[in-house]
C-alpha cells in the first residue's frame, strides 16, 4: 500500500529525518537474522563497516562477498545512478528476505544507511539490543534540496573542546547534515594551532568570554576532527574572521596593531589586557600598513594547507572602513592562489570577489550583485543562539524579539537560485557549556537538516514534529540535552545520558 510521501501519522515505526523524497510503504517486514550475508560491489567496499556496526548492535553478524545478486543485504555503487541521485541520493529496498541499498557513490550508501538506521529501535543508540528486530517493507529513493546544509559552531567567545565538536558529528550524520563551519577566532579568543603564529593559540587560546570557556585545538585534534568528519561525509570549514572580530589575535601579536592603537575604536581592551565583553564592531587589523598582508598571506596560507576540504572562510563581518572592500578584494586572491574557494559574510559582497568566492547571508542588508553562490543563515530563521522559545534564559533576541522557534526554522524558504544550502550558527557569547550548546543546537538542527534535504512539496511542519516526538528515546539515548520544544508532543524516555557512537573495524 502507498501513502505517498508524507509518512503515515499512525506509524508506530517509521519516522525518518529528514523526510524522504519518495517513500512506498508496503505490508509485511523483514525479520533481522542473527547471520546475515552481504553482498557488494568493490565501489562500495567502503560503506561495508557502517552496516556492519548497525547490525552489530542488533547482535548480528554479516559475512561479506563481493558479487551482485546474492544474500540478504546489498550494497552497490552504480555510477548510472548519478543522473537520477545525485552525489548524494540513494535507494533503500526493504523486502521480505532482502535488503538493497544503492547509490552512484559511497556517501549516497552512507545515507540509505542512515536512513536504516533511524528503522531500527531507538536502543540501538545506547547499545547491544538483544530482542528479534523486524524492519517494515518499504522502498525509499531519496536525494536532497541542498548541497549545503550545515551548522556553524562559534568556539571562539566560549570555547567547545574536540570532544564536544566528536560528537556533533555523529549527531550531525543521523540527520544527513554535511558542513561544520567553525568559527575559530574572534576579539574574545583565538582556538587554533598554527606553527607560523604560535602566539595565536598560546596567548590568544587564553581568553574567552566572561564565564566561558578558553582553550584551542591543536593541529593533531585539527586534523583529527576532520577526518572523523570526512568518513561521515561532512566537511569543515575553518573560519579565520578578518579583517575585524580580531582583538584575540592584535592581543597576541600587538605589532598587528597600529600606532596608538587607532584600530581599536573605541579602546574597550588594549594589548596585552583580555577582552571578555560582548561589543561588537570595534577591533580591526591595521588595514593602513602593507605587512599587515604579510600576516594574511602567511596565515591563509598555513590554514590552507591543514584544511582538507575546498573551503576557507574569511569573515568580514560587522565593520565599517574605507579600506574595506580593498582588504577583502585582496584577501578573496590570496585564498584563491592556496587553491581553496573563498567564503565571506554578506558584506564581503560589497567588494570586488573571485568568481568562487562564496557568501553567507545572514541579515539580507547587503546587495549580493552578481550570480555568486549564497548560503542562507539568515539571522530570523537560523540563528540558534537566540531563543527557542521568548524570553529564555541566556539567549540573544537582537535578530528576533520572540526567539526563534522551531516552527520558524522550518518555515525558511527561498526562490533565489544563487542559493546552494542553508547552515545555522551558534554563537556562544551566552552558551557557556556543552548542555547550553546542546539545548541551543537541538533539536532545531533536526529542523535545519530537514529544511535543506526535503524538497519543498514534502514539507509539512505538523507532520515533522510528530516524526520528531517518535525521535525522543534516540535523542535521549545519544545523551543530547535537548530543549524539550513545546511544539513538540516528546514521549515519555528516560534520558540516560550514555553516548556511544556506533563503531567500526578498520578490516575491510
Ligand atoms: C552577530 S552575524 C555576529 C556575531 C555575534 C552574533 C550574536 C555575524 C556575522 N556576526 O559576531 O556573535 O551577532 O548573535
């Protein structure tokens, strides 16, 4: 029987984020054996470890075998399918005795897999499950809206460890999210490791906002961080923000200021002294000296080459200079020549870019004037560091005076072709631990990853908040300290608050 795309209300099982392209719902199930037997073709070798730790927790095992059409699970990349999917899309057959997922590439398989996933019950996510699963007879062919769709984490005002950074990945997979832009410096603090500049990290590392939290990631945990990404197919975008937003770095380096400190309007903090206030606005490079260039050439060059993904943000927000748009006409070059594309905020658009460079938009002030690329972070609908409900606790309203609720995340729309994806910042000036940086991030990220996966037609809000209220146990056993949203009905769970990613053997 089929419902066509919106899942069935009543479904007691079924409530896949985001909501699927198109979703056929047929009677019967297919029982989970305890040994099962896949089958692969080698472009999927790849993807064999992820269904192999899914069925794991079940207490399955699975024996392998590279071939077509044999056993009761299959895993195919078919280049073909590149037409109709996407790089990203993927076919999920659930059968009687059968399960086929296939995709044009390993990262289309890795969200069929995923998709799986949110099949199985909740307590998978705390662990071994011992009791007979069976997964509903279905047939799913899927592929997102957005190349794009992201969150930003501002670890800079108010630091978040790697550990923290881990596990917003793996949160972050469950729901197809695939970019993490982190904004790693600010007037407040610098947070990452370069060996050109170690005063950066070592004296700049040391600040933080008022009752936040300092630190930074070495280029170990840099590293790291970005390829447990990559293997979940989510990339990272480093933002250095330049040339204002920077008194963690004119704190380190004082020879980056200029003479009497006329880059620091108004004097709210001089070098060496800390800045842990909340202004923003008054700090800038010393845009009138040539070696200020050096700096920027030298440092997007090393961030360069510790990046492994095709991005580098460069800020530009919040500053008002005559030798503006010159500083960022220049600096789009200098990325350029690292052979990584430009991203800026919205007044970059101001200045004369690369063709590539790329903006985020997060108030709609600026004219975007030609037909550059566009990530939407508008402020009314994406920034979470404003309320999810008004008047809540240590939240910004700046943007939007009631908060923004995740009835607003959802309704985001827009018919402005230029635009390759959404992503949802949260700034820390006020989330000064992890549990208020889960509270704000969930669960209207889950919102966010529907918004940039699901095609305007199969969105429905009311239908999201039911799939998401069938979500709570999953939330809980991840250990995500969500904010219990009121335009959600949340079952009753227990939280456990024990979180342990589904894990893998290197061996295939
Ligand atoms: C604006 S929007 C900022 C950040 C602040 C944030 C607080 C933008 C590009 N810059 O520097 O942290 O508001 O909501």
């Amino acid at each position: 029987m089929s419902y066509g795309s919106l899942i069935p209300q009543n479904s007691a099982e079924i409530a896949i984020i985001p909501q699927p392209g198109k979703l056929n719902i047929k009677k019967g199930s297919f029982t989970v054996p305890e040994e099962l037997k896949l089958c692969f073709n080698e472009e999927a070798r790849a993807s064999i470890k992820w269904l192999e730790a899914l069925f794991s927790r079940v207490g399955s095992v699975i024996s392998i075998e590279k071939n077509e059409n044999c056993g009761n699970l299959s895993l195919q990349v078919k280049k073909e399918l590149l037409a109709d999917l996407g790089e990203e899309g993927y076919s999920l057959g659930i059968y009687a005795e059968r399960i086929e997922i296939s995709a044009a590439t390993n990262q289309g398989l890795f969200y069929g897999i995923q998709t799986l996933r949110q099949l199985f019950p909740a307590d998978i996510e705390k662990g071994l499950i011992r009791s007979k699963i069976k997964l509903p007879q279905l047939e799913i062919v899927d592929s997102p809206r957005f190349s794009w769709r992201g969150n930003m984490l501002d670890i800079s005002r108010s630091f978040l460890d790697a550990n923290y950074i881990r596990k917003h990945i793996d949160r972050m997979a469950i729901y197809k999210l695939n970019r993490l832009h982190l904004h790693l410096s600010d007037d407040q603090g610098w947070r990452i490791e370069l060996k050109s500049f170690p005063e950066l990290a070592l004296i700049g590392g040391k600040g933080s906002v008022k009752n936040g939290r300092s630190g930074y990631l070495t280029q170990k945990e840099f590293r790291d961080l970005q390829l447990y990404a990559k293997e979940r197919n989510i990339i990272l975008i480093p933002e250095i923000d330049l040339p204002g937003h920077t008194y963690a770095a004119l704190r380190s380096m004082p020879e980056l200021n200029c003479e009497d400190f006329t880059n620091l309007e108004p004097q709210l903090a001089t070098p060496p002294e800390k800045y842990d206030g909340y202004k923003v606005g008054w700090s800038r490079l010393c845009l009138e000296n040539e070696k200020t260039y050096d700096f920027v050439g030298k440092l997007i060059k090393e961030l360069s080459e510790i990046t492994l993904g095709p991005w580098i943000h460069i800020g530009g927000d919040e500053i008002d200079h005559p030798l503006y748009e010159e500083f960022i006409r220049k600096t789009s070059r200098i990325v350029a020549a690292n052979g990584k594309i430009g991203i800026g905020w919205e007044e970059a658009a101001k200045a004369e870019l690369t063709n590539d460079f790329m903006i985020q938009r997060w108030n709609g002030e600026t004219k975007i004037k030609d037909s550059r690329k566009i990530i939407d972070s508008y402020c009314k609908y994406f920034y979470l560091d404003h309320g999810n409900v008004k008047d809540q606790e240590n939240t910004y309203r700046w943007c939007k005076e009631d908060g923004i609720s995740l009835e607003d995340v959802y309704s985001y729309e827009n018919k402005d072709d230029r635009v390759i994806g959404i992503e949802a910042p949260v700034w820390t000036e006020l989330v000064l631990s992890d549990d208020i940086a889960d509270d704000r991030l969930w669960p209207r990220s889950i919102a966010v990853a529907e918004v940039g996966w699901t095609k305007p037609e199969n969105k429905d809000f009311e239908n999201f908040t039911i799939r998401l209220a069938k979500h709570t146990q999953r939330l809980d056993n991840l250990g995500v300290r969500y904010f219990r949203s009121p335009e959600v009905n949340w079952m009753r769970s227990k939280p456990t608050g024990v979180f342990s990613d589904l894990e893998y053997s290197n061996e295939n």
